[in-house]
C-alpha cells in the first residue's frame, strides 16, 4: 500500500496525523449514505410520479447496492495498488454524473441506471479512507485510528440523521428529482478537496502495460462480479423460477476460487483470508446486522408514509432520534478499544427493537415511531463503528482499502437481503400486516447475529494482538 508524504506536516494531531485528509475522507465515505437514506422517504414519490409500485421501486435501492458491493473491493484493490487520490477523483466525478443522470430520468429505468452509476460513483470513498489512515500510521510511527475512524462514523450516522429530513425537504421544495440533483454540487466539493487535500503518492508497482494489469488479476475480477451479480440478482426477487442464477453463482464461485488460489497476485488472497478467521466471522455479522439495520431504514420509512400515513418530510422527522442516538453512542463507545462488548449490545439492541416494531399499527401513538427509532440508533452506533474497527485491526496491512471494500460488499449483500424480504413483505402496498411480516424476518436475523457473536472466542482477542503487531 503507498504512503502519505513522510516530512513533517502543518495541521498535524498529537499522533502526527495530518488533519487536513479529513475533509475529503469524511466527504468521500458519506457520499453513499447521503443517497441511501435520501432515497428512502423519495420512494413513495417517485413511485406515484412513475405508476411504480413498491416492488419495483425496490430497485432504486438494489441497484445502488448492487453496483457498491462489485465496486467495493474492486476499487479497494486498486487503491491497494495505486494510492487512493486518483480512484477518489474518478469516482467522486462519477457521482456528479449520476446526479445530472437521475435530475434529468424521463422513467423508472433511466433511475435505475443513476443509482447504478451512484453504486459506482461512490465505491472509492471508504476504502479510500481506510488506506489514508493505515499509511498515515506508517508515516507518523503510531496507529491510533480510534479517533479518525469514530470521526468517520459519526460524520456517517450525520449525514443519515439529515438524510431523511434533507431528502423530505427537497421533495417539498424541488420534487424528487432534487434528491438526484442533490449529487452535482457534493461532487463539485469532493472532486476539488481531492484535489487540495490528497497526497500525490507513487503506485506501488510501476510496472507498465501488460505486467500492471497482472497485477490487477482482471480474470479475478470478473470472476467475482459473475458470482456477485448473479447471487445479488437472485437475493433480489427470491423464486424458484430464478434457480438458474444460483447454479451461475455457484459455477462462477468454483472458477473464481480456482483462480484466486493459483493466481500469483490474487484479487483476493483466499488462501491469507481463509487462515484469518475473526475477519471472516467480522464479514459475516456485517451481512446479518446489515439485513436489520436496511430493513429498518427502507421498511420503516415506507411504513410511516403508505401504512401510518406520514408525509416524507414527517417519515424523515420520525427516524432523526435513531441518528441522533446512534451518533451519541458512537462518540461514547468510540473511547473504548474493545468490540465484544458492543458488538453484544448492538445484537440485544436490534433484537429489542424488532419485537417494539410487533407492536406498532396503523393507529398507534405518534410517539411511538420515534421511540422505536431511538432504540434503533443505540445498535446502529454500535454496531457500524465496532465492525470497522475490527477490519481495521485484522486485516492485512497491504489489503486494508480492498479488506475494507469487502466489508461494505457483506453489508450491501445484507441490504439485497433486505431489499427483497422488504419488497416479499409489502407487495403493492406497505401496510401493518407487511411491516410486521418484516420485522419477524429482522427478528430472525438479529437473533442470528447475537449468536454469531456469543460463540465468536476470537474477539478482543485478534483485534487486540493485531493492533500491537501494527505498531
């Protein structure tokens, strides 16, 4: 992995780390969550502008994470190998694209294709991140990224606070086409901090033509978007009619492990991340706590609205304590070092939280729906800043952007989860009756979560042996 510039730098903290790569690190990590929690007081709209039913506008969150979760670890490689300034301009430009794309869609498909450009428009920003601050560990001599990473997370759990009321906001006052819109000036600002704020490094290979995109191992990653997209397609509308896409999923999986074993540079190194069990174990509660966490975010919301009858502005407003609790706990959380701890209390948290949705109905309280939210955000601040932590310390030091880009591709695999069990739930409509059928299938996967880390014995124990190794 490269590293920053090695002499002395104004604007530095007492770790050395220059304070100047945050403006750009946090801009570029919020770019997906901005458009994720927008987009969910935006579906019912966009829905009745397009004769769409929920079903379909289901799509518009697939396609964002259907396209991330390819781009993650693709783009995080790339960063492994070329340094993170030129693939964060690349792609944050893509996400200005996408905006003028979106702004401008005369239908449902035409949509479709901007949140896919957004997918890939905003794969660079965390994997990015995470490179900066293990190279800035190299550079200064000390790896403390406890302060950087919960900076990360609270800018993340920020921006989803003002999402929903943003994204309320700008219907009422430019229809939903503005949430699109809402990309071109975010990218203007992000495309020109990389510019000031990003350290021109050298790629880690300079080998040239042929040799570089060996390097790269392009059969690797086509072998990977094959297993990826045909499994995502498949989680996407669960049927039986569809069993074609698993076996393509499972035909494409043997070749690319195949290939990732005997490649001499793999994209991802399954022989290194067999061997590393509590990163595995970290992946896969990603993709369980990821299918409550999204289930909530876009269930919810499109419940508060067709089924309780709220505006987008008010469906927005009701979810703002989930953001602001999460952001408080993550702030408090952040100064402990340990992940069990919170990791325990963000799967007790979701599964609290599920059994409170049971109890909702069309003609509950009005209080009740942001106290169902605050109970959300202490599982919410938890769990998003424990899991990145954990990558940060058990992943390989020279993978860490790539490492980083495949916990964002398990957590959008949990988001597709979510997505159809969303979609099998509601149908045409988002009622009581489809909310509370979610929120068993939450239920299901919190109660998997909590297991999954009750019976980990790696935690605190690799994360903690793996932080003194870095140093």
């Amino acid at each position: 992995m490269t590293d920053a510039k090695t002499d002395a730098i104004p604007g530095t903290d007492r770790s050395g780390f220059d304070r100047r790569l945050l403006p750009p690190m946090m801009l570029g990590s919020v770019l997906n969550p901005v458009n994720s929690t927008i987009i969910s007081v935006a579906l019912v709209p966009i829905g009745a502008a397009l004769g769409a039913p929920a079903s379909q506008t289901a799509w518009l969150v697939s396609a964002l994470y259907l396209a991330t979760s390819l781009g993650q670890p693709v783009v995080g490689r790339l960063i492994d190998l070329f340094g993170p300034r030129r693939l964060f301009l690349i792609s944050t430009s893509l996400v200005g694209v996408a905006g003028v794309v979106g702004t401008l869609a005369p239908n449902l498909g035409v949509l479709i294709v901007a949140r896919v450009l957004l997918g890939f428009g905003t794969c660079a920003g965390y994997p990015a991140a995470m490179a900066l601050l293990r190279s800035e560990a190299r550079r200064t001599g000390h790896d403390s990224p406890g302060g950087v990473l919960t900076a990360l997370a609270v800018a993340n759990q920020t921006i989803a606070v003002v999402g929903p009321l943003l994204g309320g906001l700008l219907i009422a006052v430019g229809g939903w086409r503005a949430t699109f819109a809402l990309n071109v000036p975010l990218a203007v600002v992000a495309v020109l901090l990389g510019l000031w704020r990003l350290p021109r490094s050298a790629p880690r290979t300079a080998e040239p033509g042929s040799a570089a995109a060996a390097r790269l191992d392009l059969p690797g990653m086509a072998l990977f978007a094959a297993t990826l997209t045909s499994l995502l397609l498949f989680l996407m509308n669960l049927h039986l009619r569809d069993g074609y896409l698993l076996l393509i999923a499972a035909a494409a999986g043997t070749a690319f492990a195949l290939r990732e074993l005997r490649a001499a540079d793999p994209f991802i190194d399954l022989r290194v991340l067999g061997g590393n069990t509590p990163l595995i174990a970290t992946y896969g509660r990603a993709l369980v706590a990821y299918v409550v966490s999204y289930a909530f975010l876009y269930g919810f919301s499109q419940w508060t609205e067709e089924g309780y009858g709220l505006s987008p502005f008010h469906a927005g407003l009701a979810q703002i304590p989930m953001f602001l609790m999460a952001i408080g706990v993550s702030i408090v959380s952040g100064r402990r070092k340990g992940v069990r701890g919170k990791l325990l209390l963000g799967a007790v948290g979701q599964i609290v939280a599920c059994l409170l949705i049971l109890t909702l109905t069309g003609k509950s309280p009005f209080w009740t729906l942001p106290l169902v939210a605050l109970v959300f955000g202490i599982p919410q601040g938890l769990n998003n800043l424990a899991l990145q932590n954990s990558v940060y310390f058990q992943a390989d030091p020279d993978r860490i952007a790539s490492s980083a880009g495949l916990l964002r591709t398990f957590a959008y695999l949990g988001s597709m989860v979510a997505s159809s069990a969303t979609a099998a739930s509601f149908g045409r409509h988002a009622d009581t009756a489809g909310m509370h059928h979610l929120a068993w299938v939450m239920l299901g996967a919190g109660a998997l979560y909590l297991l999954l880390t009750v019976f980990d014995r790696t935690l605190g124990r690799a994360t903690a042996a793996d932080a003194l190794t870095a140093k």
